[in-house]
C-alpha cells in the first residue's frame, strides 16, 4: 500500500492483483456495518469473502447502538428494566452471530458504537484507516428508512474510501 499526502491529508492507494477470471482490489482494512438485517448478513458474508482473497487484511465489524426513539430534546423516556434487558438480550445475540460469521478470519473484531449510525460507520472507518466500508442496502424497514434518512445514501455520499452496497 502506498501512502501519499497531497494537502496534508494522508490517503492509501489500494492496489489490483489480477485471478482467474478477472482483476481485484486489494484491500487492507475493511469496515463492515452489522445490525442484523438480511442485506448486513449478506454484506458480512460478503466483507468475509473480501477478506479473506486479500491475504493479511483485517475485516472490523461495526454495531451501531441507535436510541433515538427512545429520547426526545428536553425530554429522557423512562425504559421498563425488561425492555432493557430483552434489548441487551437481542444485540448479544446479534455479536454473537457475527462472531461466529467472522471466526475462520485471522485478524477480524467486532466493535459497538453508540451513535447515529451513518456518522458512527464513517468515522469508524477514518479513525481505523479502512480502505472498503461494506454495508447492506437496507438495515430498516421502509417507513423507519423514510423517517431517518438513508444510511447506506448518507454514507456514499459522505465517505472518502469505495463503499460496497450489497442488496
């Protein structure tokens, strides 16, 4: 990987490698975005078959712990200890799942992040120097897509490395 640093800003230049059949980025480091829907499981499936073609590259998995429903400005809701706990419950399950998904990797973690999860993933992937951010199309349902705004779009459209959008 060559680094360079036009304007004082450090960017990574991935390289091609030529298979059977076709070309290929190299790639380093890849972000993967898992929140458990059908497109993450499908762009975890796909980050690991990445990683794993790319000889010593390191697949991060990102879960966005998201609670905006649950406060408003001005104004904490109180949540019920059960509802707390079957949430806990439901993203353990989750890691879980993509620890077993990303177990036959050599150099593979999974972090979890409190925040809006389009800014979480992009800053996530600066912060660890990724090359690749892999995420599912659609990780709500539509009418939660329509109220939040796109995170797939937002980060496209805001990232500075290739995204993969797997549908």
């Amino acid at each position: 990987m060559e680094e360079g640093r036009p304007n004082g800003r450090l960017f990574q230049f991935c390289a091609s490698q030529q298979y059977k059949g076709g070309t290929f980025m190299i790639y380093h480091h890849i972000l993967v975005a898992y929140d458990g829907s059908e497109a993450a499981d499908k762009a975890l499936k796909q980050a690991v078959e990445l990683t794993e073609r790319n000889m010593g590259s390191k697949l991060t998995v990102v879960h966005v712990l998201y609670r905006s429903a649950l406060s408003f400005e001005g104004f904490v809701g109180i949540i019920p200890g059960d509802y707390q706990e079957k949430l806990r419950e439901y993203e353990d399950a989750l890691i879980q799942k993509a620890s077993e998904r990303i177990s036959v990797l050599s150099y593979a973690e999974i972090i979890v992040v409190t925040g809006y999860p389009a800014t979480v993933i992009l800053e996530t992937a600066a912060d660890r120097n990724c090359d690749l951010i892999v995420m599912g199309s659609r990780g709500l349902g539509a009418f939660k897509e329509w109220m939040l705004g796109s995170v797939s779009h937002h980060v496209v459209q805001h990232a500075r490395i290739p995204v993969l959008v797997v549908k």
